[in-house]
C-alpha cells in the first residue's frame, strides 16, 4: 500500500492568551510570520509528503497568500478550523480520508511551534511503522504537582521520573486517529485539549509510543516566548548555517555577482578573497575605489555600473564602518557628522541603492554589527549606537522587503583582529580574537542561506566548529 506522510498545520486558534490581538501564529519573527516558519520546516523536511494547513477565516487569506508566494508546493490543502483544537484536528481527518491502496498518516503539529526539527518529524514518522499512535515528550524539569482547586492546596506530587512535557507534533494512521474521534464523539462527556489524549481515552488498547522531542521545541503561549523563540531560532540558523558550510555549498557563489561596500580591509577585504577563490564576480566598493558611502549618489552610481556591467546584483555585504574611541564631548563636530554618516547613514544609503536590483535578483544584503550594540560604550558612542541603529534597520527592512523576495540580515561578529580594531584598542593577544577569515567564511555561509532578519552572532567557539566542519584550510 502506498505510504502518505501528511504534516497537519494547525492554525485556527484566536491565541487568547498571548493577548497580541491578531492570532499568534501570524505575529512576525524574523522578518516573517511564524506560521511561515513552521510550513517551511514541514515542506523542507523529506519525510513530509503532503501538508494541510487548518485556520480560520480570519487568517485563511493570509495563509493562502503566504502559500502561493513562497511556492510551498507540498501544501495540498488549507481548510477551515473549528472553535475548539479537536475540532481543527477533525477537520484534517475528515479531509484526508484515504483511498482504498493509501496507508495515509496524519502528523499533526501546532503552527506555533516554529522550531520544530527535522529529526523529530523523521522520528514520529518512523514510530508509525510500528505503532498507530505517537506522541512526542520531554522529560518534566520541574516539580508537578496536582492541587485541590476548592482549597488551594497540594493534592499530590506525582513521581517526576514518570512525567514528561508533551509537545508535537503528535502521529497516527489515520484509521486510528478517525477510529477515537468517532467514538468520542458519541461520548457526551468528551473533552480534550490534545490527539493522544483522544486515542488513549478511547481506544486503550492502542500503545502510544513517545518520540523524544527537544526543549527548543516551544510553544508560543505568551508575549515573552516570543523573545527565546527569536533567540532559539537565531541558534537554529547557526547551527544550520555551520552544518551546511562545505566547499559544495560555497560553489553556489560561482558567477554571482557580490558587491562588497568596505572591501579594502578586514572583515570586508576577507570577504572578498573568499568570494573571490569561489569564482563569484567580487566587486569591492569603498572609499579607495572611489565609493563614498556617505553619498547616496555616489552609491547610486556604483551600483549602476556594477549592473551594468554584470546584469545583476545578487549580493550586497556591507562592512563599511569607523570606530573613533574618543569621549563625545572631546570629538570636532565634523567628526561626530562623519561617524554618523559612515556608520548608519551610509547603511542606510546602501539599502536604499540596493534595493531595486536586490529586487531584481531575489538577492540579499548582509550588514554588520557589533557586541557594543546591546549596551552603548563609553568613548565610543556614536559606533555602538550605530551598531543598534543598523540591527534596529535590518529587522525592520527584514519585513519590509520579505514581500519581494529579499533577505537581510546582520552579523554580530566578537571581537575580530582588524586594522580598524588595532587601531582603535591597540595590540590584543591573538587567541582572544576572532580572525577575519573565519568570520568572512560563516558570513558567505549565511548570504547563501535561506534566512532573513536574523542577527547572528558569531562566537570562537562557533566560527572553529564551522572551520573544522567545512575543513577549509583557508589556501582554497
Ligand atoms: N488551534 C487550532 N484550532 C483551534 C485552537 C487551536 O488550530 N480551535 C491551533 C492553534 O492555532 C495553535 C495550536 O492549535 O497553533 C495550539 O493551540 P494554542 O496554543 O492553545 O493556541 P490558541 O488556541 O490560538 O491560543 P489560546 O489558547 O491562548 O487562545
Ligand atoms: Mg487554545
């Protein structure tokens, strides 16, 4: 019998407690709604053959557009949901009733679990050639207890070595999964917040067999699971990012035409040479080239030229940026303004020169940031402000630009040996620094890389498990 793997989406739920006021599963997180995550993890995920999609009538139209914008071609069906969970979960049943040869099985997952793994998805769909019914759990980490509501009192302390979190998705054959849902719905008394817990109720023959899950797997619930998920999926990206980095994936840089803005030293210059020995067309724009980032025209006309030349403009990296270590109230006016305009506003005009041709090609613009942009630094001011300006442009252009197709996003390198850094903090010990290369070489990693309006931070400790991964040795 042929074998269907259907991931089921459910996103009919109004998010009541996360009081954002539109349903949570469309609040945008990293430049996208999260629903859109979480239908890329099933359409990415190769066990996956179909998708439906559950929602309500006032998301319905966004799905729909989100769908057939972003060619999510797995998706076969998005269908209405009812008021209560199971009510959604019956409506995916009950329009994916098998054919007589079909051996069809249901994944359900919440749309609001964006970081869901492919490991999971592949281990709840294997369990499902040995068992009808599949949950997925992580052991408790605290203490449960069950109360008596009237007092308000502790009733129990279940032994925690039996409990674990549930999280989905949750799996079945879909014969099982309709076989409970039949029953309970003759039961007056049925209730449930869950799937499995409808298999277990009424059909308690049935072995639910328990999938790992992983405690990153969280469910926005609340306004603030929204900072750790954006965190959470941050780590992701860098994960995925280090995994994918090898000399296959960088030949995807071979005959893509690059501008690099800053160019002519550190993390820039490194850039370049690594795009470079990739065989893609390197343009390196900056102020010994004759580029001043600080004037829009100058920008303009760089950018038409390279097009000219080329055809097009798939990527934009833009390293420019000064670093004055002075306290604001010593510094000439004149320097305050060109710290200013070299740092933000030359951001600023990059995005804006970039954009049509970025437009064009479905490209992407890579812009950089440093650790001071969380807390602003003494004697240096107006460069971690600036720092915090560009992340604060990149999120904002990430949903801008999302629409068209073009990604954006920041690196957040530690501390690097540059010129501009030994200028500026003198001579620092070289294995407390990152070193350019590696920095260069995991952000070509994440230029190729389907992500937007993420700011990733790049560590030692990541940028050596990335270097060891790809075994790049730095001579290529
Ligand atoms: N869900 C659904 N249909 C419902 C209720 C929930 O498809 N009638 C989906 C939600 O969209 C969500 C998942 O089930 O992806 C988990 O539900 P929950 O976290 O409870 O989401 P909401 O019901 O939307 O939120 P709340 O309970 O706070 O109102
Ligand atoms: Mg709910």
């Amino acid at each position: 019998m042929a074998i269907k793997n259907i991931g089921v989406i459910l996103a009919a739920g109004s998010g009541e407690r996360s009081g954002f006021g539109i349903p949570k599963q469309l609040i945008k997180l990293a430049g996208k709604p999260i629903v859109e995550h979480t239908i890329s993890a099933f359409q990415n995920c190769p066990v996956i053959d179909e998708i439906i999609i559950v929602t309500s009538p006032d998301c319905i139209e966004k799905i729909e557009d989100i769908v057939s914008n972003r060619a999510f071609e797995k998706v076969k069906k998005i269908i209405k949901g009812g008021k209560e969970r199971f009510e959604s979960s019956l409506a995916a049943i009950r329009a994916s009733e098998p054919l007589a040869d079909q051996d069809i099985r249901l994944i359900f997952h919440d749309a609001v679990r964006p970081l869901v793994s492919d490991r999971i998805i592949g281990d709840v769909v294997h369990a499902l050639d040995h068992y009808n019914a599949i949950d997925v759990v992580v052991p408790t980490t605290d203490t449960i207890i069950s109360a008596d509501p009237m007092t308000n009192t502790i009733a129990g302390v279940p032994e925690r070595q039996i409990l674990r979190n549930g999280q989905t998705p949750q799996g079945f054959k879909w014969k099982t999964i309709n076989d409970a849902y039949a029953l309970a719905l003759k039961d007056a008394n049925f209730r449930t917040t869950d799937d499995c817990g409808v298999v277990l109720k009424y059909l308690p023959d049935e072995k639910i067999f328990l999938v790992n899950g992983e405690t990153n797997n969280i469910k926005l619930t609340y306004q603030d699971d929204l900072h750790i998920i954006d965190k959470l999926l941050q780590l992701n990206t860098k994960k995925v990012i280090c995994n994918d980095l090898t000399s296959r994936t960088l030949s995807a840089l071979k005959n893509k035409v690059l501008i690099v803005v800053g160019g002519t030293s550190g993390i820039g210059e490194e850039i370049a040479k690594l795009a470079n020995a990739y065989q893609a067309k390197v343009v390196v724009a900056s102020r010994r080239t004759g580029t001043n980032v600080s004037n829009i025209d100058s920008l303009h006309k760089t950018f038409a030229e390279v097009h000219e030349i080329h055809g097009r403009i798939d990527y934009v990296v833009n390293s420019a940026g000064i670093l004055v270590k002075q306290p604001l109230i010593l510094m000439e006016y004149k320097d305050v303004l060109e710290a200013i305009q070299i740092n933000y506003i030359g951001t600023v005009h990059i995005a804006m020169s970039a954009y049509k041709y970025l437009k064009e090609s479905k490209g992407h613009l890579l812009n950089f940031t440093s650790s001071s942009y969380t807390y602003g630094r003494a004697f240096y001011s107006l460069y971690s402000s600036s720092k915090a300006a560009i992340v604060n442009l990149t999120q904002a252009l990430a949903e801008e630009w999302h629409p068209h197709f073009i990604r954006i996003n920041c690196i957040n390198p530690e501390r690097t040996r540059t010129p501009m850094r030994e200028k500026a903090f003198g001579i620092e010990t070289a294995n407390s620094l990152l070193s350019a290369r590696s920095v260069a070489l995991l952000s070509l990693g994440v230029l190729l890389n389907e992500t937007t309006g993420q700011i990733l931070d790049i560590t030692k400790e990541f940028a050596k498990s990335a270097i060891e991964n790809t075994a790049l040795s730095g001579e290529k």
